[in-house]
C-alpha cells in the first residue's frame, strides 16, 4: 500500500473539502462566523501593536494613530475588493498555494505554502497570547501564571482538534456577535462619553525617539497584523450555500467594512482617551474599561474577547493540516500528512502546528507583541503571490472586461508588495529574517522531500508494468518455548504456510539449572516426548538475552543459500479481558523489533486467543 | 515463546546475579561503599527526624535527643547480630522474601515482598530529597527550587539506570570515604569545641506539647529511618569475595558500628549546640556550620551529603528491579518485570520505581520530613519477617548451638516487632496507614496475578502433551496499492506461502475521480495489464478511511469456512537512510493495528529495501 500517491504528482491544490447537503453549507453571517472569526479578532491586538511601537515616541507619537490605521484600512479595502474577484475567479477555492501553483509555477506555489504555514503557527500562538491577555487584563492575578495559560488553552484547542469535533458555524455566530456587538458599542460609547469612565494609563517614560518615516513605517508594518485572515473566505468558496461566489463575496465585502469601522473607531478611542500600553492590561481593556468603568460590561467584553481569541486560533487547526494533507498529496511533505486516522483528522499536520505554536508561545513568555513582528511578513508573501497570479488569470482568460480586473488586482498585488517591503525593511531587525529563513527552509524540505520521492518512485519502477511474480521455497522459523497449545498452534500454523519449518528456543543456563546440558535435554526431551515432526534447534544465551541468540541463528539459516524466502513466525497469546493483557510478556514486540532491525525476514505474528477459565 | 515460565512456578528468589570473576568481587570497604551506601547517608535525615518530633515540645523535648537516640542504637545493635547470622545461614542471599518464601510460606513472603517494594520507593524519594535538602542548605537561594532539583536528580538517576551503567564499587568508595570522614570530623571538632563556630537555628515557637510517652515513641520511630538499608549486605553474599562469609559478616559488623557510633556523636552535638529543625536548613547542615564554621569545610560535607544521599537512592534501582524480576519469575507480576532490554536493564522495574518516586517526591512537594513517617514502618515489616523466619530455620536445621542462635534472631525479632508495634501506634494517623495500606493491596495483586497465570496454565493445558500440529489450508490476503516492484515483491511472497493468494486494494472515490467507476476501472486495468494470475478485490470508500473496509473485507473472508487459516501479508517499503524512512507512510503499521483489533488474521508484514537512486 506503500507509495501510492507517488506514482501520480499532481496538483490537486484546492480541493476544499464539499459537504453533501446543501442545508449543512454557509450562509453570510455563518461564513462570517466560520472563516473570518481570525480577522475580526485580529482587533484585539492589531490596533495595540501600532500604539507599541508609536510610545516610543511619546503622546507625540501616538498622536499619528489614527493616520496610520487609515493608511491599513485603504490597503484593507484594496485587498478586500481584489479577494472579490480571486472568489469569482476560482469558485472552487483559491488560496495561494492554489493560485500560485497554476500560474506562477512550482517554485512560486511552495513559497506561498511555506508562508502559510509560518502564518498557520504564528496565528495561533498570536491568538492564543492575546486571548490569555484578555483574561489576565480582567484578572491581574492570573499575569504571572500567563505562560501556563497559554498552554493550558493551546492543549485544550489541539485536544479537541485531535479528537475531531466538527465545527459547527451555526454555534460560532454567537461569540461573533456578542464580540462585534461588543467592540462597536465600546466604540460609540466611548465617542459619545466627554471623560474616560476609569482613567487609562498614560504615558509615564518621556519620548526616547522623535516620530520619523521609520517609526511610522514601523507602527503600519505591525498594524497589519491586524489583516490577517483576510483571505480566508476566498480559500473556503465550496463551502458556501448558492449561489456560492455571490455569498461569498457578500461575505468579504461584510468582513472588511466591519473590521475596517472596528478599526477606525478604536484608533479614534485611543486618541480620544490617550491609551498608551502596558504590559499587563491590553488597550482593548483599558478603552472598554474607559468607555464602559470597570463593571460587568468590561468583563463581558474581555471574556468574549478570550472566547473569541481561541476560536480564531482553532482556524488555524482548520487550515493547516488540510494545506499540509495537499503538500503530502503532491510528494512535498512525508505521505502520513495526507494519512488520517480512525477520527478522520490528519492527526500529524494538527501536532506539528501545535508543537510549533507551543514552542513560539514559551519562547516569547506568552506575549503577544513579542510575536507580532513575525506575523504579517509571511501573509503579506502569500496576499502579493495570489494577487499577482490574479493578473496572470485575467491575461490568460481575457474575458470580458479583464483589464479592469487586472488592473484591481494589479492595485492589490503593488499596495501589498510595498506593503510588503515596508514589513522587510521596518522589521528586519526584530526578528523579520527569522521569518525569510523559514520560508527559506520550509522551501529547501519541500524540494528536499519532493526530489526523494521521485528517486524512490525510480526505484519502484513506477510507470513500468513489473515482471511477473515469482513465487520460491519458504522456510519457516519458529522461536518456541515450552510445550503447550500455544506452540502446537505455532507449528500447525508454520507448517501450513511453509515447505520447511524449524523450530528455535533460547536456554538461559544460569537460570534454572546449573549446568547447560541439563536445560537442553529437558527442553529437547519435552520436544521429543511431543514428536512434532519438526527439528528443534536450541540456542544457549549465558546474559538472559533472547533477541541476540536468534537474530544471529536467523542471520546463519538465511547465508544458505538454498531456502529463498526466510519467514520468521511469532506465536503470541492473547487473552481476552484486557487487564490480562497486562500480563502477556512483550517477548513478541521485542522479538520483533530486532528480527525487523537486523534480518530481512518476513515477520509474520499470530495470535491465538487462550481461553482463562473463571 | 510466551509464557515459558507459566509452567514452572517455582522459589528461585535470592539467586543474587554473580559475577564471573572472583577478583570483581567485594572486600570488606568495597562492600560498605556498594551496600551500605543508604545505610549510612541515612544518618544525614535520621537524626533530624528525631529533632522534628521532639521540637514540638521545646528544648525539654529536644533534651530527649540523646535518649531516644540511645534506644535506637540498640535495636540497631540487635539487628546487626542478627544479620550476621542470617549471612552465616543464607550465603545465597537472604533477602526477607527469599527467608519467608523459605520458611514462612508464600503468603508472608508476598507481605515481605511487598514492604521491600515500597521501602526502594521511599529510599529513592528519601534519599532524593535529602540530598537536595543538603545542597540547599549551602545554597539558599535553591530552596524555591526544591521540587524541580529532586526530578532532575530522580530524572539523571533513572537515564543512568536505564542505559544500564555498571556500578563500580571502586568508584563508590571515595564519596562513601570522604562522607563518613566528613560526619567523623565534625562530631570530633564540634565535640572539641567550647562555642559553635556558627550559633545554630535555636527554638523560636514556644513548646505546644508536654514530653509524653507517645512523643516519645514518635520520636523513635521517625529516627528508625537511620536504621533503613541494614538488610541490604545480607541479600547480596554471593557478591563478595571469598570467604564471601566471613566478609560479609565483617561488613555488616563495620557498618553497625560505624552507623551507631555516627548516631550517638551527632545526636550529642545537637544537644551540646541546641539545634532545632529548621525548614531551609538541615540539622547535618547546622551541626556542620556550628562545628566548622560557614567555610570551605561546610560546602564540602553538604556537597559530600548531596553526592552520597544521590548514590544512596542509586542503590534502589539495584535493588527493586532485581525483586520485580524475582516476582514476575514466581508469576506474581506480569512477566515483563522479568524481560531485560539490550542493555541487560530490567526496564519496568526501572520505570515503575521512577514513576512511584516521582509521584511522592511531587506530593511531599521535595519535603523530606513529609515523607519519613511512611518510611521505617515497612522496613521493620521485612525485619520481623526475616528474624522470625530465622527463628524457624534454626528449629528445622538444629545444628550445634542452634538455641543460641534461634535466640539471639528472637531476641531481633522481638525487638523489631516492638518497634514495629511502636511506628504503628506513633505513626497510623500520620500516614502509616497509607503504607499498611499499600501492602494490602500489592499483596493482592500478587495473588490475583498468580492466579491469573494460573488459570492461563489451565487455558495452556501446561502439563500436558498437546496433540500433533495440524496443517491447514491458508489464504493469504494482500493489500496492495498501485502496481509496482513492491506489489511484486508481496504477490512473491504471498505465493510462496499460501495456497490460495488474494489481492484487495482501496479506491477512494472522491480523491481523484468524479465517479466511482473511473478509479476502479483505472486500478483494475493495471492490474489486468500486469495480469499475475491473482485475483484482485476493489473496495471503495468515501471516508477517505484505509482500514475499515480492508478489515470488513478480512471478517466476510474468515467467515467463509471453506479457507481455515487466514493470512494478511502487509508489504512495506524499507528505505536505506534513517532520514528517508520519515518519507515512508504508516499505512503498514495503521493496518497492522486494525486487523489485530478486530480479526483473527495471523498477520505477515514484509519489510522489502528499496534501493534508492542518488
């Protein structure tokens, strides 16, 4: 069964997988609440990653919140009308790797997958990091435990992921309403309060830096954090109800007017209410609590901000292991990507993430602006790699007014190149290279894996029709132990598939006996006393050893030349309660494990069910 | 080879491992340093938990010091007579189990069995937690630490058990030396002194107790802790040199003195210098400081302590592993305990001991004193056992003078017996309870074990001449993927080894094909291209799922009755390079463990090694 995909490399590339029923499928607010739960939650650290870097500036510095969250929300409104068209344009899904992979070529399509998946781990390590903010913001007791909260949640996420629960959109809109009911009545109420509520913490440090091109640079190239998952709805168009590219575009216009208004007020909020941050209270905690005064309203908004947060990291955990499942399909990653279990989950792309995101959640302690300038550069590779191989679509299609939409997403495929370089040139430094080495080495294991694959697929003789089978003598070795019905059941069954079958044990004379001959003869007089019809051939071993004796009588029955094929039979019992299999001795597995590792005989293990009386 | 033991179960206990050559052997302080080793660090908590209970009741009660001390010399001197005997009597090794086993029958050898499995525990947890006790002692600012330090010493302990380092003896003898030496130097230059160097940690709370009888009898019972590991020269004579008898007595000899007279030294200088217990700071630790001064000599006896208590939980692992393999060959525990690595380890004894000293090291959060009261109570368990079962061996052997020495091991049997009666009434509420417990139920799962192989025997019909082997016809079930040089290779083998051979391969419909058809038709027509005279099942599946219809398929063909024996052959490929086989997918073993589960199937897997191209 081994290799069966190696014999077809193709691109199978977004093949999102379809629901049967037409009912099961998304309306808008359920596309809203199942693909861009990511997005929309990106409010709670986008807008405080831009009021981080602009402190350093001092109340000067904050004071250009508000023109750089303009300056994101243009590009916001650029890439959502270009994702439009990438939905009309691939109805059956279009993410990147898709994209890529049929205009721009191979190379191109791994570059964006390898982005992907960069942007997979650091989501939910982001989410993560910033739902548990949102907890300890509510609960400053719990901030020196931030780190274990973390992992309790990111167990908790990977837990249900690896047992399979299925999503149901249907559950999700709740949160999403209650977090986008929430944010927008902070926002207005915040607008139409003349005082803050409860006094937010204001800058303390004098300016260490005057506001320049680089600093704005910065603050817009952490800002964009803020649009990631933008390009969710246009990966999962199968998934909508028809007609499906109509909702679904319905859906994205939908997503980018709310984020872009959630965004534009809470920078008004912050200017309104001179928010600088701090490490142990989100912004988004210090305007509800400017807005709303620390009452059970604060504490709603911080709750559905932290259910929220995990939800948009279980996107993650949607995503990725299906991304990993095509680039095992494609020979790019090692076929178990592509294996799912008895629950149906690719259980090896939902433990990779999580091991990746755990690693990043306690190498940066748990916070969440520590990571964030690792987020963005890889979704901004992905958003100019499928806005580019957008406008190689229309010159290809040349439908109907196909320069216009070339040019829209010629506009989007510029605005995030540059985009783009700012994030290269504003974070390189922090930590912006680590992210180009990753994709750089992700790239490396794809070619790496995709080039072994083709070298096996040579030795298999793939494509050519093998020679005919040729069926040879078998021997059959046998290692017993006492006499009894486990071993007659052995035998029976070794000399109904051999043409020669042997018997082999192992006598440890230190153990019983003191002398070996005594341990032999007593062993070869039961054998005799039996009369199998079959040789025994007993091993002495001084060390108690039981693998060594046979690997090396296998090794010297398999150097003569005239048995073909050496079978190796381990009889094994299996009682029936399980507690009693507590009691079987793993002298089969270990067996097993050094005939596999040291011969090349076929290991055949039978099983033969023993009833224990009561 | 399953169960080879079931059929004789049988008293081999006490047939300490020897070594081959007789200049490998013990002498008389090669013996101390490899035996005695947790006899002798126990001097580094003993003593303090006598000074624990007596400080309830003030400095009267710490007056009491030397008297209760006293009393515990005794029976220390008594036990040491005793084991001289039991030397004298067991030169095979005399372990408690292998004495009641001996003489007092299965039952009391199971009790003793079980005492001794959780006084390793407690020695390991005990040691581990003095030793780092010591170390923070020197070191303060470890003391947050605690528990984190015990699992890493616990964690290093275990890795060098499991990789199997052989003790040297030679090696012990310098931290054994150099600890005994140290504890020497202190009493002697403390007992010189008129002043301490460093004015010890005296009484703060005021007494909350008057000295009364059962404070007393606490008192002595915690210190009957320093008595643990006594037993130990007496289990192993056939490790010594020759006369291996006349050594080990003069072993056990040294060490009771040694042991004793360190005893009585540091309990008169905790009453010269008032010492009182303190949590962060030992009583070793302040005796050492008063009698030194806090210089160069203090850290190296506390590091000293550390290196020995360190060894001192090391002897544990020699031992337990030893008496679970005794256990699991008398088929009291699952035969496992009884199956070395290759590393000659007995891995589950290893491990269990590890897991159990992990699991109180956690509980008594690294807290030494917390874990006394559990300890003692089961080593005067296996005392009382072995004395009273001298007393029996005396009355069967009557050899001359045998009243004498039935007495003298009476004499021990009485007194440990009363310091058993004393740990239960001082300790049953503190936690004696939980360790009375714990032998209850070990011993019953040593029965219920036993009988269950017991019954097993029964199943086997050991004892009996089982009939002839019966050949039967066998089918032999393939599950193939695509045509290729391993499909080949797999019809070989299966042809070689069955009468009837069977290929079955799945579609998954919805992967690659629109329609059902195309990709059976696509598969069926490469296999009728290669035509091997075998036929070929297709099944279909729509859950992308591997196992449940080649299992389904495997229970309708072992239904029909005309085939008797059936076979599953799985092919796997084996590639050269470790790094490759993580390109290998595990499909093979994925099946492997769903036909286990759910047939009867005896199943075949052949590993073929592909060569792959550079």
């Amino acid at each position: 069964m081994e290799s069966t995909n190696a014999q077809e490399p193709g691109s199978r590339a977004g093949d999102a997988p379809a629901s049967d029923h037409e009912r099961d499928r998304l309306t808008v607010p359920q596309g809203l609440a199942a693909l861009s739960l990511d997005a929309l939650a990106s409010v709670a650290y986008g807008p405080e990653a831009i009021v981080v870097v602009l402190a350093v500036a001092g109340s000067r510095g904050l004071g250009f919140t508000l023109p750089v969250t303009c300056a994101i929300v243009v590009l916001l409104a650029a890439l959502t009308f270009s994702y439009r068209q990438v939905i009309a344009a691939f109805p059956n899904g279009g993410g990147a790797y898709a994209v890529a992979g049929r205009h721009l070529g191979r190379r191109v399509s791994l570059v964006a997958a390898a982005s992907l998946i960069i942007d997979y781990v650091l989501n939910v390590a982001v989410s993560v990091s910033a739902g548990v903010a949102a907890l300890t913001s509510a609960f400053p007791g719990l901030y020196g435990d931030r780190v274990w909260l973390c992992v309790l949640v990111l167990g908790l996420i990977t837990a249900v992921n690896l047992y399979g629960v299925a999503e149901s959109a249907k559950v999700m809109i709740v949160p999403t309403v209650v977090f986008v009911v929430a944010v927008f009545a902070v926002i207005v109420v915040g607008l139409l309060r003349t005082h803050p509520a409860t006094a937010p913490t204001h800058p303390t440090a004098s300016a260490t830096s005057t506001v320049g091109v680089l600093l704005l640079l910065r603050a817009f190239a952490s800002g964009c954090s803020a649009l990631t998952g933008v390009e969710a709805i246009a990966n999962a168009v199968p998934t909508f109800r028809s007609p499906r590219v109509k909702r679904a575009q319905r859906t994205e216009l939908t997503l980018g007017a709310l984020l872009g208004a959630m965004l534009i007020g809470l920078s008004l909020l912050i200017g309104k209410f001179h928010v600088a941050p701090n490490s142990t209270k989100t912004v988004l905690a210090q305007l509800t609590d400017a807005s709303f005064g620390h009452n059970a309203g604060f504490y709603i908004v911080q709750f559905a901000t932290m259910v929220l947060l995990a939800l948009a990291a279980n996107t993650s955990f949607g995503g990725m292991p299906v991304l990993t499942s095509l680039l095992a399909r494609d020979n790019n990653l090692p076929h178990v990507f592509a294996l799912r279990a008895d629950r149906q989950v690719y259980r090896h792309g939902v433990l990779v993430l999580a091991g990746a995101a755990l690693v990043l959640l306690i190498g940066a302690q748990g916070d969440t602006q520590a990571l964030v300038p690792f987020f963005a550069i890889g979704v901004f590779i992905g958003f100019t790699i499928s806005q580019v191989g957008m406008v190689r679509h229309w010159q290809i299609e040349r439908g109907l007014g196909w320069q216009g939409r070339a040019a829209l997403n010629g506009l989007g495929a510029a605005l995030t190149a540059v985009a783009l370089v700012i994030e290269l040139v504003a974070k390189f430094g922090e930590g912006g290279w680590l992210v180009f080495l990753a994709v750089a080495v992700l790239v490396a294991l794809f070619e790496g894996i995709h080039r072994t694959y083709r070298r096996i697929g040579v030795g298999l003789h793939l494509g050519e029709v093998p020679g005919p089978p040729q069926p040879r003598r078998s021997l059959v070795v046998v290692p017993v132990g006492a006499v009894n019905l486990l071993t007659r059941e052995a035998i029976s069954a070794a000399l109904s598939l051999g043409d020669e079958v042997r018997a082999v044990t192992v006598v440890h004379p230190d153990d019983r006996d003191d002398q070996d001959a005594a341990g032999t003869d007593r062993v070869r007089n039961a054998w005799n006393a039996w009369h199998p019809d079959v040789p025994l051939t007993v091993l002495t071993s001084r060390t108690r050893s039981l693998t060594r004796p046979i690997v090396d009588h296998l090794r010297a029955v398999g150097a003569e030349d005239e048995h073909d094929r050496l079978v190796v039979l381990i009889p094994e019992m299996q009682l029936p309660r399980p507690w009693q299999r507590l009691l079987q001795n793993q002298r089969g597995a270990v067996l097993d494990r050094a005939i596999r590792r040291y011969t090349d005989a076929v290991i055949c293990r039978l099983r033969f069910r023993i009833d224990v009386p009561r």
